[in-house]
C-alpha cells in the first residue's frame, strides 16, 4: 500500500509539473486539490522522500507533574476536608503556596489531578 501511495503522489505532482491542470488531474486520479497542493508543496526536486508519509505524532508533550506534587495536592485535599474547610482546586493551590512548595500547579492542572485520583478511587478493583 505504502509504495502505491508513494507512486500516485509522484504521479501527481509529476502531472503538475507537467503543466497539466490541476482540475483534470484532480478529476482522474479521484483525489482532492487540496492533497494535490500538499504533495505539491512537500515536493523537493533533490529529496528522494518527499512522498513518503511523514510522522502525526506531536513534536512535543505537555510536562507532567511530578508525582511528589500530585501527592501533596491529594493530601492537601483530605487535609482541608478533614479539617472542615474548603477543599477545591483554588483552596489547594493556595495551602499549597503557603506551605511554599515549588512550583505551585495552576488551580487547572490541580483539578485535574483531583479528577484522576477521583477516577482511580472508583475503578480500583
């Protein structure tokens, strides 16, 4: 599959290059223009891969954090709650500062943390 793939792209632009238009092409090969024009612009005259597929994977990951942080964050919430005070994600970034850990998670990252531990407490076998 993958070397057909590669011969209909290097056909098509080879078409392009041609002079052909791209309507025609775009009409007998069964193909849109716009993977027409992405063929055509990754194609470089030198580079023998051109029409190879290239990699979906994201360039980078979101950092992740550190499992000592998410274990304070957990035992801040039942700290708080404990104590009968509030437990939400703002309480817990705000104990959290003034018990001067570093760094402090956005109140967003520690809701989230507190959603995974929620999850995991309720699917644990």
């Amino acid at each position: 599959m993958t070397q057909d793939a590669d011969h209909r792209r290097r056909q098509a632009v080879a078409r392009y290059l041609a002079g052909d238009p791209i309507d025609v092409i775009c009409r007998q090969m069964r193909c849109s223009k716009s993977w027409l024009y992405k063929w055509k612009n990754r194609y470089q005259a030198g580079d023998p891969i051109w029409a190879q597929p290239r990699s979906r994977r994201p360039r980078t990951q979101a950092a992740q954090v550190l499992p000592g942080i998410e274990q304070a964050v957990i035992k801040w919430r039942h700290t708080l709650a404990q104590a009968g005070q509030r437990h939400g994600a703002a309480a817990i970034q705000h104990a959290l500062r003034q018990h001067g850990l570093e760094p402090v998670p956005s109140a967003r990252t520690i809701y989230r943390i507190l959603q995974r531990h929620d999850q995991k407490e309720t699917f644990t076998p």
